[in-house]
C-alpha cells in the first residue's frame, strides 16, 4: 500500500510521539509499504501563526528522533510539506467543493477551540486543516493513514472529499483507510495525555537520569494511597509501559504483585527501568550521532522533497485537466 502520514514540528519526540506514531512508521516500512513521511510544518501556522522562529529548528529535531528511532530514509520517502507547493495547491481546489458544515462539525475543531484559549484560533487555516491534511494525502493519492482513534474522523471527513470530488470529476483518487494504532494509550507523568505543553512528557533525548527521575515521580494508580492498598494495573498510569517493554515474566510478577500488595509502587517502577532504559539508550546515541552532521539531514530531506514532489506534480496534472483548470 501506500502510506502517508505526517506530523507537526513541536520539536523533540516523547515517548507518546514514538509509541503512538512513529513505531507504527518503522513497522510498515519494514513491511515493503510505499511510505511518505513528511514534517507538517503549514499545520503549525493554524495554531502558531504568531510566533514561527522556532519552526526551522523544531523540524531538525524531529526528523534527527524519526531516524534514530529507526525510519529508514532508503526505505521512506521524509520530506518538510511547505518544499512540495502541490499540497497547497490540492488544498485550495478541495476547498472549493468542501462544504463550510462539513468542516464545523470536525469534533477535534470543536475541543481545541474549548480548551485552547491563549491562541487565536479565528481564522480561516485553523477551520479548514482538515482540507489540508486530506490534500496531503490525495496529493500523493495515498491508500492508508496511521492515526490514532482521535483522528478518525479526520480520515472519513477525507473520504467524504474524495467522494464528492470523484463524483463531480471522475475518479481520480483512492479514499484513503484510517490504520488505527496498536499501542495502548500512553499517559504523561501526571496522568493527562503527554504532551510537551504539559510538561509530563518522557523525551527521546533524555539522559538515563532524566529518564529515571521522571518514571519515580510519575502518577501510578490513585488507588494505592498506601503501600499495603492492592492495586489495579488496569487503571494505573504506568502498566501500559511495562505493557511494551516489560517481558511477560515481568509482567505477570507487575500484575500479581500489584493486585495482592505484594510489591509497591516504587518495585514496580524499578521493575520497568532497566528495559525502558536500554530501548531509549540506542536512540539516544543514534541521535547525538546524527546531531553531529546536519547536514546529512537536510540532504535526505532535500531528496525526500525531490521525489515527493515528482509524484505529487503527475497527479495535479491529472486534477487540473480534471477541473479545466490549466
């Protein structure tokens, strides 16, 4: 199949970002999928459009943690959207068939513009990403998306445009599949969604002893206000994680010892160091190399836009011939 998907560039990657995401990446590539991979850098002016400075530096980093962690450049094709023009282009025609009702009852549309209230979110880009992001798939005329189930009704929104649009101007593009992520939903240290803004989240660049100093300060199962409190792994903060790195041995000692109180919150912590410790040392010193030579990066991203941009520029001439639009 061929895969696109992209992400913003917040900066570093957490551990939320590479569970969530970009695991799910290296697993498709790994698997012979077609894959586009870029940097959203558009969709971080609908929030951010104050304040750019940091955008350059922010896409460095993330592309730096995306190859350390394993996206393989000779395998996907990694690119900055804003270096293939076609994905605003594609967008600005998609939006002329994209009714204003379908893009107010984006239930994400709706949250942010509740919780986020130190940003200005009146504007036309913030409303119509959702335009976007299915431009940067058709663009590419992709068949599937990793997301996770948030983003669900991103991907149907994308393929109600691609009906109306293959209806009124023949089939051009494929609707797009939603992949839904296997991960278990990873939590920051207090509990809530992690998220750099929150300042709970676990970094791919961490030293050891960062590592280890969040893990003992991180929220476990409010259940357990005192050591001898059985517990319950299913609702504490911190059994997704030994979920993946732990080995079923450990696990099923996590599991049994928490429920009978025969281990506290602090063994069960220490119980999980040593394999989540281990896993991000390799990306770690993959990304300290990689920092070293930049210039290595921009080179793959340059080659990514170059052949991003060849596919991208055979399919706007299949949608200008489309539209009569020359």
């Amino acid at each position: 199949m061929r895969i696109v998907s992209g992400m913003r560039p917040t900066g570093k990657l957490h551990l939320g970002h590479l569970l969530g995401a970009t695991e799910q990446w290296i697993k498709l590539q790994n698997e012979g999928h077609e894959c586009y991979f870029f940097v959203a850098d558009w969709h971080a002016l609908t929030t951010d459009f104050q304040k750019t400075d940091a955008i350059p530096e922010n896409v460095r980093e993330m592309v730096i943690d995306w190859i350390a962690a394993g996206v393989d450049p000779n395998k996907s094709t990694l690119f900055v959207q804003s270096q293939v023009k076609e994905h605003a282009e594609l967008a600005l025609l998609l939006g002329m068939i994209t009714p204003l009702g379908w893009l107010e009852r984006n239930p994400t549309y709706k949250e942010l513009r509740q919780e986020i209230t130190d940003k200005d979110l009146s504007n036309l880009g913030f409303l119509g990403y959702p335009v976007l992001q299915t431009a940067d798939v058709l663009v590419y005329k992709g068949e599937a998306v990793p997301v996770g189930l948030d983003q669900v009704p991103h991907i149907e929104l994308s393929r109600e445009i691609v009906r109306r649009f293959n209806g009124l101007y023949g089939s051009i593009f494929p609707e797009p599949n939603a992949m839904i992520t296997e991960t278990p939903k990873i939590n920051g240290l207090d509990g809530r969604k992690m998220s750099k803004s929150y300042g709970n989240a676990i970094f791919l660049s961490d030293s050891e002893d960062e590592v280890r100093m969040k893990i003992k300060g991180m929220v476990t199962d409010p259940k357990r206000a005192r050591r001898q409190d059985p517990g319950d792994p299913d609702t504490c903060n911190l059994y997704p994680l030994h979920e993946i790195y732990s080995t079923d041995h450990t696990l099923s000692q996590v599991r049994q010892g928490c429920t009978s109180a025969g281990i506290g919150c602090v063994d069960c912590k220490g119980m999980l160091l040593p394999t989540l410790l281990t896993s991000l040392k390799t990306i770690r010193e993959k990304r300290e190399e990689l920092g070293k030579n930049p210039k290595q990066i921009d080179t793959i991203l340059a080659d990514g836009a170059k052949r991003a941009s060849a596919l991208a520029s055979e399919t706007m001439k299949e949608v200008r011939k489309a539209l009569h639009v020359f």
